[in-house]
C-alpha cells in the first residue's frame, strides 16, 4: 500500500486510537503511516459491539427475571467468564457458580465480594445491583 492509499474512515474509535501502517513512500521506501479507521474493519467492530451489548442485555433481563445473581451481569458488561473472573479473584469455579445463582452473593464473603469488586472496579454496592 501507498502512503496517500492509507485508509481514513471515520469509525467507533474515532478519536480515541489509530492503526499503524507501514507502507511505501514516493521512493518506494517503507516508512509508518497513522489511519483513522477502515470501513471493513469498522464494520466488524461494530457488529462485535452489538453482539457484547445483546449478551449484556440478556444478563440484565436474567438478573431482572431472578434467575442469576447480578455477578452475572457485571461478567458479560467486563467480557469474562468463569475462569477468567477466577483467575482475576482467586475464587474457585465452582464457588463463582454458586454466587452467579439467583441468591447467590447473599452467601458469599466479605472478602469474595471485595474481591469481584476489585476485579470489576466498581464498590460491593455496586456490585449487588445492576444499575
């Protein structure tokens, strides 16, 4: 690709971060270009996002129907599952089931609900709701 062929399409991340490119100058020497974005790639990106913000809708509603404990909808809003929130936490699988059940984090610890929160940045509190 040629330096004047790099892609410049605004996307979701305008603004925030730029992709890198090395491409051909003039002298068909390589050399780093920035881009803005590339349709194609905005596109995917933007259908991931949709399919993140269904699966976090759908825990909400579960949370809502009380059929999981809110934990679960902090897992699906932070990206994680089980093993991923059990390696962050030091919490054992099979005790992070128990606490995604409707009712689950009223059984769990002190220190295992410190530890969700640390995980997810947010307070106990915050971690005992969904708003």
């Amino acid at each position: 690709m040629k330096k004047e062929e790099v892609p410049q399409d605004d996307g979701l991340l305008q603004g925030k971060t730029r992709d890198l490119y090395y491409v051909l100058d003039e002298n068909g020497n390589y050399v780093s270009a920035l881009s803005t974005g590339w349709e194609p790639k905005n596109i995917v990106m933007q259908q991931a996002w949709d399919v993140i913000n269904e699966s976090v809708e759908e825990a909400k509603n579960k949370v809502l129907n009380k059929e999981a404990s809110p934990l679960l909808y902090h897992m699906e809003k932070n990206q994680m599952d089980i093993k991923l929130l059990a390696q962050y936490t030091n919490i054992n699988k099979n005790k992070i089931k128990d606490h995604l059940k409707f009712g689950g984090l009223d059984n769990a610890s002190e220190a295992d609900l410190q530890s969700y929160a640390d995980a997810f940045r947010i307070s106990i509190d915050q971690l005992k709701s969904i708003n």
